[in-house]
C-alpha cells in the first residue's frame, strides 16, 4: 500500500481503501481488524451502512495511532441542511470514537426523485454547513458520493472548499466515461464503489471478455477489475470478508494492462449495474437520524 493519489489540497490517499458497506460488518469488528492486519489504512463507511461503531471499535482495539489511519463517512440524505449537518457529524464522530474524520461526504445528491427544483439549493446549504465543519477542525477535507457531472458543477460553482473526491458506481460495464472524465478535469478523484461489479447475478464474474483478460494476465477477475479502474486514474474501494480476498485485491501492482485491453473493457456492454441513479432513484433505506 505504497502507492498514492495527491488530492487537490496536496494530501495523499492510498490508491486502495478498504470499503465497509456490508451487513457482515455491521456488528463485527474482526473483519475489519483482518484489513488493518493486511495492511489496509484507509477506510470508507457511512452513516447510512451502520458499520461507523465497528469501525471505531477495530481502530481503538488495533493501537494504530489516529494518524496513520484515514477515516471517510458521510451525511445521507435525511441528514443533510444546515441544521442537520452539525448533528450528523456529532453522531458520525461518537460511533467512530473519534475527534475528526478525514474525508466528509454528502451520500446522494437529491432527497426526492427528478421533479425536484430545490435539490440545487439543498446541496449548496449542505456543502456550506460541512464547510464549516472544515474550520471547526472536526473534518479534514470533503467530498461526494453518487454526483454525477451536473449535480458536481452545482457544488464547484458555489465552493468556498473544493471537493477532494467523488465517489461512484464504477466498474468494467459500468465505467461512467463521461463522470470519470468531468471529474478528472476538475482535479477530483473519482472512487470507484463496488468496483468489482455486483448486479442482480455478478455478471462480471462470468463476462467472457473478463475471464479471457484473466487468463492473458495470469490474475484474477477481480484483480482485472482493480487495475482496470486504477489505469484510469480512478481509486477502487473494494470489500473483503477474508485475508484471502483482502490480500488479493492488493496485489494489483505488479501487472499492466495494455491500452487496446482497457479500452475494450472501457467499451463493455453495460454489466452488473446496480440500478440506482442518483437522478431517479432514491434508495429506500431507514433513517439514521437517532442511530
């Protein structure tokens, strides 16, 4: 895990992080005591994944000091304004045990689906109350989650702190090109969840155009998956539950893959999607307000 991103204010992220979006991780800290054995220093979580306790209670049982570990949550949505955002991150630090997180982020970019005319305002009342928490020194730096171009230009356009990362569905058939490519120009990193392709059958697993590139590269499919993202300067947070996997999905730095590979992967068909966009879907998830 030597190996790193430079984010637009100079600090660095790992080029892997270890992601907790998982109900195995809801109530057990061991698995995440496996990752931080295996080397993993950089974890996502939420408020929304209900896995911030044990996350805090595998980082206070590990001995790591606070500062070698990088810590990123975010608000959902019945957390966001700026009335709900001071009480979020006191809820968020309270289950991480801790005084500041390193990344916040707002979780999906609309409360309601497409006919909604105030989700501009809303992002914008809500990123200036996390600005805020940037000076009360209770959040190093923020980002997003699920913000597709349109809904990323509102936030640059009205910023007092930029964005540091972008956090999005991204994966071999689900690539999101134009996204990637807007948040690159804009000097934001684009994250890849579930970067090894989940869908309704874990299409990827068996995509023949993923198997044969396996095969050619002597890796796995879901080593394919990573440096795929990787080469495309995206970060991958992949989730793991045995020191197997999280081992696995670490060892993708020793192989390339050629440019006329990555762009037939870049042009798969659409694959494993998980069918929530940000525009039209509004996951329906319990609210977190009194967790």
């Amino acid at each position: 895990m030597n190996e790193f991103y430079t984010l637009n204010d100079g600090s660095k992220l790992p080029k892997i992080g270890f992601g907790t979006y998982n109900e195995e991780f809801a109530d057990n800290k061991d698995v995440i005591l496996q990752a931080i054995e295996c080397g993993y220093r950089f974890f996502d979580t939420a408020s929304l994944y209900e896995t911030e306790r044990s996350l805090g209670n595998a980082l206070r049982e590990s001995g790591i000091a606070r500062s070698d570990v990088i810590i990123e949550t975010k608000l959902w949505i019945d957390e966001m304004g700026a009335e709900n955002v001071p009480k979020a991150i006191e809820r968020s630090l309270n289950r991480l045990q801790t005084d500041y997180v390193d990344i916040y982020m707002i979780h999906w970019p609309r409360q309601t689906g497409a006919d909604d005319e105030d989700w501009k305002t809303l992002d914008i009342e809500t990123w200036r109350a996390m600005e805020s928490l940037v000076d009360q020194g209770k959040v190093r730096r923020l980002g997003l989650s699920n913000f597709l171009p349109h809904h990323l230009k509102n936030i640059l356009d009205n910023c007092r702190i930029r964005p540091v990362v972008d956090q999005l569905e991204l994966h071999p058939g689900y690539s999101q090109e134009r996204a990637v490519a807007f948040c690159l120009e804009n000097d934001v990193i684009p994250m890849a969840w579930s970067p090894l392709g989940r869908g309704r059958e874990n299409a990827t697993i068996g995509n023949s155009i993923l198997v044969k590139l396996a095969k050619k590269y002597g890796k796995s499919i879901q080593q394919i998956n990573l440096r795929f993202l990787l080469q495309k300067g995206i970060l991958p947070i992949p989730k793991a539950s045995t020191p197997e996997h999280m081992k696995s999905n670490m060892d993708v730095f020793d192989f390339e893959i050629s440019e006329d590979d990555i762009s037939m992967l870049s042009c798969m068909p659409q694959t494993a999607w998980l069918e929530e966009h940000p525009d039209f879907v509004i996951p329906d998830r319990k609210s977190n307000m009194n967790q």
